[in-house]
C-alpha cells in the first residue's frame, strides 16, 4: 500500500495503481469509522472509491511498531494501539491520515485513522551505512549469518518499488527485505545447530537486534520517494 500511494502523490494514474494492489491481494476493503475521508457509513469501501481520497501531493511511510519499539508513532492512543495489534501502518509524513490493515481470507480491510505527524525514518543513505555496519559486526556472533542475509536459503521476493523510489532505496529493500522475512517468519530465527544456554542467549540477542536493523532498513528503504512528479 505504500509504493501504491506514494505513485499515486508522484502522478501515477489511479487505475495502475488500482491495478498494482490488484495483484497483492483479490480484494481491499476501506473503513472509514470516524468519516476522517468522507466515506461516510462504517461499512467496506472498495479500493476504486478510496483511492480518489487518498489522491494529492504528500508522502507516505510504512511503519512496523512492535512492543517496546513504536517505530516513530505519535499518537492518537487509538492509533497506537490498532497500529501495534496489526503490526504495521501506513501513513502521512505529515500526519492526518493514517491506514491500519487486516487480513480478511485473502482480502485485505484497511481502517482508516486519524494521526499525529510521526518521527520518520532515516533517509535511505543512512539507513545502507547502519545496516552494512550492524551485519560486518553481527558476522561472528551468528551462524549462518552470510546465508540469511543474502536471502538463500531463506528467500523471499522483494518487493519493486517502482519509478517514483531512487535506486538505492530499492538496493536497501534487496538487502533487508530477505532478512526481515526470514527472521519475522521464523519469529526471531531458529537455531539451527545445539547451542549452549549461554551461546544460545547471545545469538537470540543477536537475532532481535539483526531483527529489528532489518525492520528499520524496510521502513527507510520506502519511506523516501523521490520528490519531484515523476508521473506522464
């Protein structure tokens, strides 16, 4: 949703991008509870109807909170909390609009939120250096490490951004997004030979911090599109 919204802000079409959300899931659904769009009535609004609300200039960020770490949110309190339940949001550089997904079978519900102006992430250039630092440091202390982080065996297809994205946000994606899959799927990584109680405490705290790098490298990575209108 937020390569599909940033296209839109940069003057893709709403029909391609309709398209390319098309082929994420078979259905979005949009609620609008507190009529923050103009949706009126709590019930699901399909994609085409929504997206026309979300049209104008202005980026969007993906966040990923999770307990403990709130990935820059700031509230409102309903927010938050609907944000961390679900694990992810998309939402405004500038605040006032915030989207929280569900998986409904292979449908995906969007709420719509109202939202303070959150603390973004790093730009992409900062955000390559921590994560090339953090995996040179990492190297000895986990096993296996070259492997996931290259994405194999553990592959997972990045996603492409897209031409309103510069390329080093779509080389940072390469790298952290196999690493971030691998780790969330596996919920924090399996070891994959006996270790001792101590050997093991130290690569499970390994593992989180490699974790959670890899999570900020993703947010960074698509909260930066290119400024200029890069649309036909």
């Amino acid at each position: 949703m937020v390569r599909a919204l940033n296209d839109l802000a940069s003057g893709t079409p709403a029909p391609l991008v309709e398209e390319s959300l098309n082929r994420v899931a078979v259905a979005h659904h949009f609620i609008d509870t507190e009529d923050i769009v103009g949706l009126g009535a709590p019930v699901g609004h399909p994609l085409r109807v929504a997206l026309h609300r979300f049209a104008g200039p202005g980026r969007w960020a993906l966040l990923l909170p999770r307990p403990g770490h709130p990935a820059g949110m700031r509230g409102p309190v309903a927010l938050n909390a609907a944000a961390l339940n679900a694990g992810q949001v998309v939402i405004r550089h500038d605040g006032g609009l915030a989207l929280v997904p569900t998986s409904v079978g292979p449908a995906i519900q969007w709420t719509i939120h109202d939202a303070r102006a959150p603390e973004l992430p790093s730009n992409t250039a900062e955000a390559n250096r921590v994560w090339s630092e953090l995996v040179a440091r990492l190297e000895a202390e986990l096993h296996g490490l070259g492997r996931i982080t290259a994405g194999r065996p553990l592959e997972a297809d990045t996603p492409v951004l897209g031409r309103c994205y510069p390329p080093q946000a779509q080389r940072l994606l390469d790298r952290a997004w196999p690493v971030f899959e691998a780790l969330r799927a596996a919920g924090g990584g399996a070891h994959p030979e006996p270790l001792s109680s101590h050997g093991a405490l130290a690569q499970e705290r390994a593992l989180l911090e490699l974790e959670r790098a890899a999570a900020s490298a993703v947010q960074s990575a698509l909260a930066w599109p290119l400024v200029e209108h890069v649309g036909p």
